[in-house]
C-alpha cells in the first residue's frame, strides 16, 4: 500500500516537474527578441499581376481597368525595360505583370490578349 502512495508521489512531482520545464521552455520561446522591422518591411520581388482593358496610354503610362463587381482602375508607370508582347493600343485586353516600387505600381510586362471570336466578326 506503502508502495502505491509513493508510486503516485513521485509520478504527481515527476509531471509538475515536467510541466515546469515545459512552460520555461514556451516562456523562453516568447521572450526573444522582436524580429526586426527590416523583416517586415522586406520588399517582394514577385511580379503581380493584373488583367483588363487599356483606357488610356502615353509614354510613360498606361491605365487599365477590370470591370465587373469588382471593377477596378489603376495606373501603372511604365519600367525603362518595359517588354510588351502583341500590339498594345486603346481598348486592348491586357495583362500588366508589375511590382510596387516606393509606393506606385510599375508595369514590367504587358501582354496583350487576343480578341474573342464574337468581337472580330
């Protein structure tokens, strides 16, 4: 009988003692220092993408808006080494593949989509 008290006293101090460790461990984790704000500011060199219809153009850049329930406008400033792949003109079906650069939009790539069926008859 002796023998199962102790059994359970020892279990029960094992377990607190493992819990303790346990929560060092997660307060320890907690406790490092903040990453810092450079990380989190880290600039994505991904391209982006955006697909719609070209309303206006100039040489230095080039507006395209998607409609539907969502419509948006944006205006992209185009890069020096802008690559344009098809005829890029005024109401052209276009995807701008660009990047945020200092807080604008820079189109990199355009490719301009060919016309439907039903709009060439």
């Amino acid at each position: 009988m002796k023998q199962g008290r102790m059994f359970m006293a020892l279990a029960l101090t094992a377990l607190l003692a493992a819990s303790a460790v346990g929560a060092a461990r997660v307060e320890a984790a907690t406790k490092k220092s903040p990453a810092p704000a450079t990380a989190t500011a880290k600039k994505s060199y991904a391209f982006r993408q955006f697909t719609g219809l070209v309303t206006a153009l100039d040489k230095s850049t080039l507006t395209v808006e998607k409609t539907g329930k969502q419509a948006k406008t944006v205006v992209f400033a185009r890069h020096a080494e802008m690559k344009t792949t098809g005829d890029l003109e005024k109401d052209a079906r276009v995807t701008v593949y660009y990047r945020d650069e200092d807080g604008r939009s820079v189109a990199h790539k355009v490719v301009v989509k060919a016309a439907p069926l039903a709009a060439a008859r």
